[in-house]
C-alpha cells in the first residue's frame, strides 16, 4: 500500500479535478475508481494509479461513453491504457476537427439567416458526426463482423443498470476465477465457473463452443489479454484457456 502522505484524500481529487465528492462516490460504489480505505477512519485515499485511472475514465467521458460502456472497456482482457491513451489523441484531434467545421457551419447559417449568404446542402451538414464506436475496427478484426453486430444488438437492448452488472459480473468472476486458478481446469469446480464465464459472454454476443475455444486461446496468444486477465492472478489466462478448452469439448461432445 502507497504511504498515506502521498494519497489524496476524496476532497483533495474533488478539488483537483472539480468532480463532486457525489460523483467520485459514485465512482467507487460501482467499481469504476476505487480507492484504498483507510482502516480507521474508512476515509477514501486515491493513489497515484487511481489518478491515472480517473484520467481515463474523464476522457472516454469527454467522447461519449457512458459509465458502463467505460468500465466495460477498461475491464477487458486486452485493455492497453498507453494504446487507448494514443485512440483518444487521435479521437479528440478527430473531435476538434469536427467542432471546427461545425463551427464554421454555424457562422454560414448565420450568415444565411442575416441574408448575406446562402447555403448549400452539403455545406448545411457539415462537421457533423455520426461515426460508430471506433474501438470497434479492432474488436471486428478479432472476432469477425457477425460476433460484434450480435454484441451490439444485445448491448443495445440491456438497460443501463443492466450494462453495469454484466461489468460488474465481469470483475467478480475474474476475481472468483483467479481464487481457482492452481486447480485442475477440468474439475467440476473449474468447470462450473468457466461455465458462468462462458453464460456472460454470450450476454454480450453469440459464442458457439468453438468460437469460446477460441477466445481461451487468444487469452494466452495475445500478450495484451494475458497481461491484463495475470493481473488478477498470475497464471489465470492459461488456466482461463484450458477451462475453456475443456468446457467447449463438452458442450461439443467432444
């Protein structure tokens, strides 16, 4: 744990950042920044990380996200806080490119409506910006065209608080897991919490048992999913791969 002289108390990141201690309260309960407590008193202490963790919760805030899409992002296995650092430059860039046009088309309709001008269809739209999620050109080159349009149509029919729990869920089973990791990944133990794992990713799109086969493997292949599944237990990406083996045989019958 840092030294206490070092954290910042709930008030101090209230001050600092102008969120109201309501919000990083908020924050905290759904599992989204969560500091350490201190034992007396149970006053929140932010760390350094917390910080940073904030940070990047405020600037996928500034894109649009919705808390749960934000904690969904940063729980994935192949979350890369540098990579996503780099996405929102370039979003935010993207961003003010569009404000700018958007601007300069505000200033031509202005000018239409004082009869000094007079605007064409084209230039009446533009700077406008409809673009889809642009983390999805990634998750579309991982899983396929079919996997992610089914994941958004489920997602897009959950309520709000129900994108919190499947965000939520998440966290707990990878905790749960981790706690299993050092056993056999074909005992019945193993199994049935690889099968809640694989009940969730179906929450969030249609998994055939091949397709969780494969997923287990790129736990292990892609060195951003292991890093980030590790940091809940070292090891738990490869036990994670072969429960899922083992689990996907038998839904085959295999």
């Amino acid at each position: 744990m840092d030294d206490e002289k070092n954290m910042m108390t709930i008030l101090d990141v209230a001050a600092l950042t102008g969120l109201t201690t309501r919000t990083l309260r908020w924050y905290d309960n759904i599992g989204l920044v969560v500091p350490e407590r201190k034992k007396q008193s149970d006053y929140r202490l932010y760390r350094q990380e917390d910080l940073k963790k904030l940070q990047q919760v405020l600037f996928f805030k500034a894109l649009g996200y919705s808390l749960a899409q934000i904690k969904m992002i940063l729980l994935h296995p192949g979350f890369n806080r540098k990579e996503a650092l780099e996405k929102q430059m370039e979003l935010l860039k993207e961003k003010r490119k569009n404000m700018d046009m958007m601007i300069k088309t505000i200033a031509l309709a202005l000018a239409e409506e004082n009869g000094a001008y007079e605007m064409n269809d084209k230039e009446r739209f533009k700077g406008f910006d409809f673009s889809k999620n642009p983390y999805e050109k990634e998750a579309r080159e991982t899983w396929g065209n079919d996997a992610v349009d089914s994941a958004n149509v489920r997602l897009e029919t959950l309520q709000k608080n129900e994108k919190a729990n499947v965000a939520s869920s998440m966290e707990h089973l990878f905790a749960e897991l981790a706690l299993i990791r050092n056993t056999d990944p074909t005992s019945s133990v193993a199994q049935a919490a690889i099968g809640k794992w694989f009940e969730l990713v179906n929450t969030m799109g249609t998994y055939t048992p091949e397709m969780f086969a494969n997923l287990g493997r790129m736990y292990i292949d892609d060195k951003r999913f292991a890093k980030n599944i590790d940091m809940y237990g070292t090891g738990l990406a490869r036990f994670m791969c072969d429960a899922m083996q083992a689990y996907a045989r038998t839904l085959s019958g295999k």
